[in-house]
C-alpha cells in the first residue's frame, strides 16, 4: 500500500502529485500490462534480437 505523508496545510494537487509519482515507481501499471498476454519465450528471444539489430544499424548510420 502506498503512504503518502502530508503536511499541515498542503495542497490537495500537490499530495496526488506525489502520490502519482510514487505509484508509477513502483512498477504496478508496466506489471499489469506485461501480464495481460502471454509471450512466448522463443517470439520475445526474436523480437529481442531484432530490436539489438535496429539499434545497431541506428548507431552504425551515425557514425
């Protein structure tokens, strides 16, 4: 559970504004989505692979 402290006085927006940040660092929306559909291993492996490839081909034509 995520505790936001406030202090006396504080704005409203400024706690949900902290209160965003720390549930964003705990990683609950990425888990969420990444656990929505099932990868295979040998897809996420290739897909892997081709994005090192993009990177590089990128990084290649810069120089």
């Amino acid at each position: 559970m995520i505790i936001v402290p406030l202090k006396e006085g504080e704005n409203i927006e400024r706690a949900l504004k902290k209160f965003k940040r720390k549930y964003e660092k705990t990683g609950v929306v990425k888990e969420l989505r990444r656990r929505q559909e099932f990868v295979k291993p040998s897809i996420r492996n290739r897909k892997e692979r081709m994005h090192a490839v993009y990177v590089q081909k990128m990084q290649d034509s810069e120089e």
